[in-house]
C-alpha cells in the first residue's frame, strides 16, 4: 500500500458510485464479520472474524487453521462459532 492511500477515505470506487466498506451498527450494537475458505486441492482451510462496537473499535479478533476441510462452509462455520 502507497503511504498516500492511507490518507483517503474510506469508500471505494465503483461506476463513480461510492460505495463504503464497512457499515457502522446501530447505537448500542454490535457487528460481528466473519468468513473463511479452503483449498479443495489440499483440504486446508482458514476463518477469521472481527467484533466491532458502534465507532467501529475493535473487541474482539480471531483467526484460524482449519487441517480437514471438504467444503467451504465447514470453515465459514468455524469462524461463526469461535
């Protein structure tokens, strides 16, 4: 990343629309991501997730390994329950 992308906003560019990347939660909620993928070649997979409160700080982060994967939601699962 170019030092002066850090300085943009935060929205990219689609058909000059605007499009944000994230959305804020409502007041007094929170916004859980996850995802998680595999190679069908190997059977490895990995999931991750990220908690964020209404300002969009960090409470919670996780991250992981899965060995024997045969489908992708086996690991986008993983990610929803960690």
């Amino acid at each position: 990343m170019e030092f002066r992308d850090l300085f943009k906003p935060h929205f990219e560019s689609r058909c000059n629309k605007l499009v944000p990347r994230w959305k804020r939660p409502p007041a007094e909620r929170l916004k859980i991501n996850a995802d998680g993928g595999f190679s069908q070649e190997t059977g490895e997979g990995s999931w991750g997730f990220i908690l964020r409160d209404e300002d969009g700080d960090v409470l919670l982060a996780g991250a992981g390994k899965l060995h024997h994967a045969t489908e992708t939601w086996q690991s986008e699962l993983l990610a929803c329950i960690q």
